[in-house]
C-alpha cells in the first residue's frame, strides 16, 4: 500500500519522529496545511522534505526571511521591452509542495501573502486571478516564538492551518540512532517517489468520505463550545476550526483503517487542530485548557 511505504520511508529518515509523521499524514490525507513547530535543528525540515521527496510532484522550498517580499512568493508581471508586453514570472507558491521554511521569521505582511492561496487555492496579482495545482499543500516550520528575530503569525494566517505539529529534542537513545545513522552515511542516500500525485488525490476522496454520525458531529461541536466557554471568547475557534477538526478526525479514522469517525479519533486530533488557534502566549497552557476541555466534555 502506497500509504504504508510512504509512512515507512518518513519514519527510517527522521528518526524520533512517530507522531509527527502521523499528524503530517493526516493533514496530506484531509488536504490540509500543516504547521510544524518546536526549536531549531530537530528535524522540522527534513520532515517537510522528505514527504515532498516522495511524491512525483512538484516542490519548492520558500527561506522566510525579514527582507522577503510577497511577490518573492506569489511572482510577478515583468516588462518586455523587445515586445511592449508584460510577462508573468511565477513564484514558488507554484507548486504542490510548498515548504514555508522558518514562516515566522519573515513580517506579518508577507505572511498574510499566503492567505489566498491557502484558502482558495488560487492567488490574485495585478488583478488577475491564478490557479495553483492540484493538491496543493503548505508545511511550514516555526521556530519557537521565543527565538530572536520571529514575528508572531496574524490570527487569520493561523487559522488556514489544519494542525499543528509539534516537536521537540528527542530521548538520548534515539539521539545516538541519529548519529549512528548519519555516520552510516545513510542519511546521503537519494530517497525515490513511492507515491503519485494520482494515488494521492485518490487517498484524500477516500478520507473525505468517511462516515460521520449526528451523534460525532455534535460532539464535535461540543468540544468547541467547551473551548470558548472556557476562554471566554467567542471567536477564539472559528467555524473553519469546527470543520478542521472534522476533516482531520476522518483522516485519522481512515489512517486507523476505521470505516467512520469514533471519539478516539476526535480526542487524539483536537489538541493540534486548536493549539494553535488559542490565543494565550503558553504554550503549555494551551495544552493544559485543551486537556481541560477534553475531560469537561461528555463523550458519546
């Protein structure tokens, strides 16, 4: 199964890694972004490239920086004076992998560039609207917001997430299987495709139509209104955030090889489905009141 190799292959090269892979197959399978956090150098992305590493798409890795500009991302119209005429130079968001590589190191304005293009798959330049491909998926890294020179993500960017992902310095075995491996020089060998776009877009119809009962659905929405409740504020989780946590919970389903949705699927995705759409600065705390949220809701 292309699934299976896929998962395998990701797993064998970041080490460590058991839950990030699985959340980041699950935001591929519900063709949903995906922002991966923690510090710097543990492997956020390596991860990102080799997911695009196998698959028979199109990549391109984007370095967010202080100086960069949306056209830097987006493309732009070019004048050709041999013939009077403009000529449309495309960007990186040109793709069906985009690695928005540190997102928080670039300003909240070319940040929000991406906006469009994660909503409704498409970008508009000079007025002219422009279709991206298909599937089209982001995986951005973030370094701790406690790190020098990052910016905050805009609530709006933030929320055009699918999940969250974290991670963090592996145990000191699984350090030493890093050195082992890198020592071994398996880390230089070139990783082949084990999966088509075609087979893809295929997997991610399968998950969209995983069963969800009245009953599940309510509980989703149970365990939003418990958030705000909580928070106190009504804004804090979006009608889109409601909806992510659906299409993520059939992803887990269908990566559980379950034929619909069961409220372990539901618990074990809502943590990284609201992470990062909470608005406190702790991230513990986040953890801790979605924790909170999870025991105060009655489970059907």
């Amino acid at each position: 199964m292309p699934l299976k190799a896929l998962r395998n292959e990701l797993l064998g090269t970041v080490l460590g890694s058991r839950e990030a892979v699985d959340l980041l197959l699950t935001s591929l399978l519900a063709n949903g972004h995906a922002l991966v956090t923690g510090p710097p150098g543990i492997g956020k992305t390596t991860l990102a490239q080799t997911l695009a590493t196998l698959f028979s798409g199109s990549y391109r890795r984007i370095q967010f920086t202080p100086d960069l500009l949306p056209s830097d991302i987006l493309g732009y119209q070019l004048y050709r004076p041999q013939n009077g005429d403009f000529e449309f130079i495309a960007g990186p968001i040109f793709a069906n992998f985009v690695l928005a590589d540190e997102i928080n190191r670039a300003s909240p304005r070319t940040q929000s560039s991406l906006l469009e293009a994660m909503n409704e798959q498409q970008v508009t330049i000079d007025g002219s609207t422009r279709k991206l491909a298909d599937p089209f998926l982001v995986i951005a890294t973030q370094n701790d917001t406690s790190s020098t020179g990052t910016f905050p993500l805009p609530e709006p960017q933030l929320d055009r997430f699918l999940l969250s992902i974290p991670m963090s310095l592996p145990d000191d075995q699984t350090q030493l299987e890093i050195l082992r491996f890198h020592a071994g020089g398996k880390s230089t060998q070139i990783l082949e495709p084990v999966i088509s776009l075609e087979q893809l877009i295929k997997l991610q119809a399968k998950t969209s139509k995983i069963s969800v009962s009245d009953t599940l659905q309510r509980y989703l929405l149970a365990l939003c209104q418990t958030t705000r409740s909580i928070i106190g504020q009504d804004h804090s989780v979006s009608t889109r955030a409601t909806l992510a946590l659906q299409k993520a919970a059939q992803a887990a389903a269908f990566l559980d090889n379950q034929e619909s949705i069961h409220p372990d699927h539901v618990q074990k995705i809502f943590p990284h489905v609201l992470r990062h759409r909470l608005l406190t600065e702790d991230a513990p705390d986040r953890d801790h009141l979605l924790q909170a949220v999870l025991e105060q809701t009655p489970v059907p």
